[in-house]
C-alpha cells in the first residue's frame, strides 16, 4: 500500500476537480494517479486524455505513466505546454 499523496492541481485544471487547490490520492504511479483522478472527477478525464504534465519534486513528466510518485514528494498535476 502506497498511502495518499497530496497532489496540487494547477489553476487551470481546477475546475475539473470540483474547484479544489489539492486533492488527496493513492497511487504509486502517475498512470494509477491519472486512473484515481478520472474516478474521483469525471471531469479530469478529457483533460488527461488531451494531455497533462505531471511534475514531481520539480522534474516534470509528460509520458511517462509509470514514474514512481515517492512518499513526501511534492506532486503537481497541471496542463502540458505546447513548446516551439
């Protein structure tokens, strides 16, 4: 068992998570957080599936859905940005 994380949402995303600032998840991966997130708010699973960054203790991940969410890190989840 992984325990919960305290996952920020980035202010954009929030909407889509009944106006929370944070929400509290089990997950021990980003794919098993995106899963619990689509559960939990219906409405987060569009913009998943659009594309959502993920940034863990300031490393941000953009595919890589099995990436280890470690305990006491400090998780965001927020819109991925078009580069060019």
């Amino acid at each position: 068992m992984s325990g919960k994380h305290r996952i920020e949402i980035w202010g954009a995303l929030r909407p889509f998570a009944d106006g929370a600032p944070f929400v509290l998840v089990e997950a021990q991966t980003i794919g098993e957080l995106f899963s619990e997130l689509s559960q939990k708010y219906p409405g987060m699973a569009p913009q998943i599936e659009r594309g959502v960054a993920v940034s863990i203790d300031g490393v941000i991940h953009r595919d890589q859905w099995d990436a280890k969410l470690p305990q006491g890190a400090e998780i965001y989840v927020m819109p991925r940005l078009a580069g060019g």
